[in-house]
C-alpha cells in the first residue's frame, strides 16, 4: 500500500508513529496486515498514542491467526473437493463396468 492511499491525517499520524518507534518499526507493523487492517493499524495509534504498539501487535496476530485458520480451512475444502472427485471418477467407473457386463 502506497502513502498515497492514507489520508493526510494519517500520515501525520505515520509521521509521529516513525519519531516514536523508528520508521522501519512502523511500516513493518503497517506492511505487516492487509489493506483494510492498515488503516486500523494507524488509527489504533492515533487513538492510543505511543501505548498502540501492544494493540497493533495484537491485532496483527489476531488478523494472521484469521489468516492461518482461513488458508488451512481452504486446504482442508480442496482436500475434501479432491476425495469427492476421485469418489465420483471411480462411481463412473465402477458403473461403466457394470453397464458393460450387463451388456447383451
């Protein structure tokens, strides 16, 4: 996400998140969640003042642990989406052997 994205009042509140925590310290935090979850990441300081780094930290693990539980159910879909087309591919099979042997 570019700066262009954050409004002015953010980035006056970047400019102070920097002076407070070091600039390399604050786009890591910002870079460190989504798009939408940046914007709160900013207004969670400006709110909280120099005390938001422990909110920010905890929203960041609480936004990857969504993350992580999203991508594994993903991962466990595609696993249950393969085991029933295989199930299928093997019905189809298994009738078409069928049908053929009943054949006259």
């Amino acid at each position: 996400m570019s700066s262009a994205q954050f409004s002015e009042t953010h980035l006056v509140t970047i400019r102070h998140m920097c002076s407070v925590l070091g600039e390399q310290e604050v786009w890591s935090l910002i870079y460190a969640v989504a798009p939408p979850a940046q914007l709160h990441v900013v207004n969670s300081f400006s709110r909280h003042g120099e005390n938001a780094r422990k909110d920010i930290a905890a929203e960041a693990q609480s936004l990857a642990s969504e993350r992580d539980a999203t991508l594994q159910e993903v991962a466990d879909l595609n696993a249950r989406g393969r085991a029933l087309e295989d199930t299928l591919r093997h019905t189809i099979a298994s009738q078409t052997i069928r049908s053929r042997s009943n054949a006259p």
